[in-house]
C-alpha cells in the first residue's frame, strides 16, 4: 500500500489539499550561491506569491515540476532572488505565457507515483546573464548517481510541516538514497519509487512545501555543479517523516524530452 504523498507546492496553488512548508532543517544559503535558482510565483489579487521552485537550464527556459502548473493560473519567474523581503536590485521578473508552458506529456496530477513530474517554460524574453543569474548545468543522460553522493536541496519552502516559510533562500545537504534502499518496505516501497526518480536526505533533512521543482545540486567529480533532480513529494505524515526521504524526478531520465522541447519551441 502506497504511502501518503505530499506535493512540495506552496500554499496558494492548491491551498485546499496542501499544508505549507520548506527546506527543513536547512540553513540560510550563502547569496547567490545557487544562480540557477529561481521563484516561480503566481498572481493573486493584483500581485505575485511564490509557489515553487526552479532552474534556469537556458537563458530563455526554466524546469521546474509538472505538478506546480495550473492551467487557471497566470505565472511569472524570478531571477536573481536572495532575500524575498528586501529589494536587492539583482531580481528579474519575466513573465510566463500560458501557451509557453509545456507540462511532459506522460504526467498524470492523479498518479503522483507514476512519475514525470517535469515541465518546462519559456520565459518571454531572455534572461540576462550575470553573478547572480546563471544557467545550471545538467548531468550526462542516463546519469545514476551511487548511495551517499553528497546532494544539496535549495528553496524558499517552509521551514518545517506547517512552518512559516523564509524569507532567504535556504540549502540543506541531503544525501542520495540509493534505489534498493528507497525501495525498502519500511521506506517508500517499490510501487512508489520509479527508476527515473532520485531519493535524498531523510528524517532530519527535507524538502517541504514551496521546494517543488527546486534543484537537487550535486558537484560533478571536475568540479562543477550540476542540477540532478526536480523536487517532487514528502510523505504525507510530514515532510521529515523517518525512512520517507525527499523524491525527486531524476533529470537525467528526461535530457531527450527537455532537448527536443527546447529545440521545438
């Protein structure tokens, strides 16, 4: 029997299913350590809230989750964000057409578990490149990373399961759970976890609403940081539920689709 699934979206997208949270047991971000990061927000009464995270993969294109997406609501990204309550001068706002926004064509809002909680956008102009906005990196296609590898979470998710959210970009390191392990019965069970998904971290370290589609960071062996995962779901029991590590769609299963998403459009 499948465990209780928690989507990482903030409150406000689908406040009627989902309670609030972040990074937990995370700590502040060092500014603008992770350029890639950004905010995906939605307009409400006249102006944006934050509801998900992101990468810019391209300077006109952002991945994020399937599941942030609503076809009701109207979106825009933000670049450049540190300190959501302060004005920093670095922030770009692009906005988000509707008919820019492609959802992978295999996810199911119904079946969580199934997999392929991946979407792409297409901001509206380029963004503009500096310190503060930079493209992430991907993995080779087909990249598995082994049990252990060292892996940070970055997001502006709540700060605990019904926490209040922060106002500064926080990070956590979180392991990789291999698989097997995830796989366990005690853990999320093999009817929960698909080969192109990423488990990491645990009960002390998670992600939590408002971390969906942020990146999983993981540093390439030259160096380099590189974005392996979009964040997915926690445990319905609470984003730091024991043996109910933070899943995560695994980029590297997806480089076909975001290549030929991108090169269509």
């Amino acid at each position: 029997m499948l465990s209780l699934i928690l989507l990482l979206v903030a409150a406000g997208s689908r406040a009627a299913v989902l309670p609030d949270s972040r990074v937990v047991n995370g700590e502040d971000a060092e500014p603008y350590s992770w350029p890639w990061q950004i905010s995906l927000q939605y307009e409400r009464d006249g102006s944006f809230h934050h509801t998900c995270g992101g990468t810019l993969i391209a300077p006109q294109w952002v991945m994020t989750a399937a599941h942030c997406i609503s076809s009701k609501r109207t979106y825009e990204v933000v670049l450049g964000e540190y300190d959501m309550g302060a004005e920093e001068g670095s922030e770009q706002r692009i906005p988000v057409a509707s008919q820019d926004i492609f959802v992978h064509p295999k996810w199911r809002s119904s079946c969580v578990a199934c997999g392929n909680d991946m979407a792409l956008l297409k901001l509206q102009h380029p963004a503009v490149l500096s310190t503060q906005v930079q493209v992430g990196r991907l993995p080779p296609a087909g990249t598995v990373l082994p049990h252990q590898y060292p892996c940070h979470l970055s997001g502006w998710g709540r700060l605990s399961t019904g926490g209040p959210l922060p106002e500064r970009l926080q990070q956590a390191l979180m392991p990789v759970v291999d698989l097997e392990q995830c796989r366990q019965p005690e853990w999320w069970g093999s009817l929960a976890i698909r080969d192109t998904m990423i488990c990491a971290g645990g009960a002390e370290k998670a992600g939590c609403n408002g971390d969906s589609g942020g990146p999983l960071n993981c540093q390439a062996a030259d160096g380099t940081w590189e974005v392996h995962g979009v964040a997915s779901f926690v445990s319905g029991l609470g984003c730091n539920t024991p043996k109910k590590p933070t899943v995560f769609t695994r980029v590297s299963a997806f480089e076909d689709w975001i290549n030929e998403t991108m090169s269509q459009h």
